[in-house]
C-alpha cells in the first residue's frame, strides 16, 4: 500500500462533518480568538505590519514541575513544511488545543545518544491541514510510473489533528568528536495506551475521460495515525504506522485493528520535502541541546489559513 499526500476539502472527504467557512486568518487578524493568530506566513496586518517571514517559535522546556504550553498549530508546524506541493489549514473558531512536553530523558554514550521526550495534546477544537490536488496526483503518477488514466489508490487526503493523549518524540543521533548528528526522529500519538488523536483521509481516483477530478473520488477511508518517522536521507521519506483503518473517523473497532495491521506491513514511506525533514532533525538536535525554544523556517507551500465553523470530525 503506498500513501502520497493529496487532497481535496477535508470537509468533504472520510466522512467528515461539513464545515461551513467563517473567514481567513487574514481577516481574522491577531485578536484574543486562538484560531485567528497568523504564524509562519507573510501575511500583512494594517495594525501589526509584515508578519515575522519565520514559521512560529515552541518553547521548549525539560522540568517535569513546569509546562510550557504551545498552539497545536505551532506545535504541528512540521505538516506544512514536509509537504511537497501547496496546502492549507483549517481550524476551528473556537481551538485551544495545547500541547507541551511533560518528561524528558536523555542518553549520551561514546559514539551516540538518545532522547525520548513525552508530550500531552490537550484543548478542544480540531486542526487540520488538506493539500492541493493536481500536484500530488503528478508526483504519484512519476513515482508509480502508472500511465495517465490508470486508476490511483490510497492517496492522502487531508491530516487532522482532534482530541487529547500523550505523545513521544524518539531521537538517534552519531557522536563524532565534538559533534552531534541526529540521524532519526520518530513521533508517537499513543503513549500511556492513550488512542491517537491524528487521523488521516484516504481515497481511490479513478480517470474519466482521462483526467483526475477530485470530485470523482471514491473509497474515501479514515486510518488512525500512532507514529510517523524520519531519517536523515538525501531523498528524505516519512513513514507511517497506522492503529485503525475505518469508513468513519470514529471506528475503532477489531476488524479497523485488523486492517491496520495488514496495511502496516505493505505502507511504503511517503516522500517528503527536504527542508521539512532537515527541521524535525533540527528539532530533534535542539531537544538533545535542551535548547530553550526552537524556531520553524517559513513553510513556503502553505498558501492559505482558514478559520472553520467548530464541528468536530468525531461527531
């Protein structure tokens, strides 16, 4: 089975709950609703000036009595940066979704080191994100080297982030000399027995009349997200393991276990943009660091921040 992010609206897509459009983050602007703050992009606000050309900046913090919480948008700002063709967010008005690291360990021996750091996602509300169509349908055609036409499965619709659970961040790395080189960084959904609050939206693509029309998919399924890993690579690639395979975002029954772990077996890793997988390694370097705080790069492909009405995808 082989994943490649495409899209379309998730709002239409996996089943999910129609969500009716309120306004962008750019008329939003930077008021007190946390859905409407604008990050990472170069908007331009008439009180405000040009937003910083940076992505958002996360604290960091390594004591377990202090919890440094951090936007889900902020936190999640590796979505847009790993994706290789345009993409948008959506989040709903009402969005306090916070996540913040509550425990951190770290290894270092003669020639490499570790660290496992635990997060909680917590708040209500829901994020995701949903990536342009025609691009991604291009870059499956030249990977799979399908003719134009031949029908297209499993493409990745849309990443949503919904609910509360613990995380973990796994990161490897080489010690040579004086210098570190994180080599791995693995994200978890799942700790503590805790159910995922990520999903993603799947569907097949058939041709008519020999073009790809989003509107023509059909399939449409909701695999439920427990880890996504990358590795330092010159042709860098995420890969994916996934908990529940289902028509609904809410299955979770045996047989969505089932298919889950059939599917694990055959997902092949979804390639990525450079720059997004140098981040996480970055990420995962200033974690070894104990750095205080870590700045995204301006993720280029998100053209577009939407506010959405507040139904949840569950429901």
């Amino acid at each position: 089975m082989a994943l490649v992010l495409a899209s379309g609206s998730p709002s239409e897509a996996g089943n999910a709950s129609p969500s009716k459009p309120i306004e962008t983050a750019a008329q939003a602007g930077n008021g007190e609703n946390p859905a409407a703050q604008v990050d990472g992009t170069a908007l331009t606000d008439p009180n405000l000036g040009v937003v910083d050309c940076n992505g958002p900046t996360v604290r960091l913090n390594y004591d377990e009595d202090v919890f440094e919480k951090n936007p889900i948008r902020s936190f999640m700002y590796f979505v847009p940066l790993i994706s290789p063709v345009p993409i948008r967010r959506e989040i709903c008005a009402e969005n306090y979704q916070q996540v913040g690291v509550v425990s951190y360990h770290r290894k270092a021996a003669s020639r490499s080191f570790s660290v496992s750091c635990e997060f909680q996602m917590s708040g209500a509300g829901f994020c995701r994100y949903a990536f342009e169509p025609a691009g991604m349908i291009a870059l499956r055609m030249e990977e799979s080297k399908k003719h134009k036409g031949e029908p297209l499965s499993n493409l990745l619709d849309y990443i949503h982030f919904e609910g509360e659970g613990f995380g973990r961040i796994r990161i490897k790395g080489t010690i040579d000399g004086a210098t570190h080189t994180v080599t791995e960084v693995e994200l978890e959904f799942n700790e503590r027995g805790r159910r995922s609050p990520v999903t993603v939206g799947l569907y097949d693509l058939k041709a008519k009349d020999g073009e790809y029309c989003y509107e023509n998919r059909s399939g449409q399924i909701v695999a439920r997200v427990n880890s996504l890993t990358f590795k330092r690579s010159e042709n860098p690639r995420m890969s994916i393991t996934v908990a529940s395979i289902s028509k609904r975002p809410s299955g979770n029954g045996p047989i969505g276990h089932l298919k889950a772990a059939i599917a694990n077996l055959f997902l092949k890793p979804a390639k990525i943009d450079p720059l997004g997988n140098d981040t996480l390694l970055n990420f995962g370097l200033a974690l070894f660091h104990q750095e205080p705080t870590f700045t995204f790069p301006r993720a280029v492909h998100m053209k577009e921040i939407t506010v959405l009405a507040s139904d949840s995808e569950e429901e």
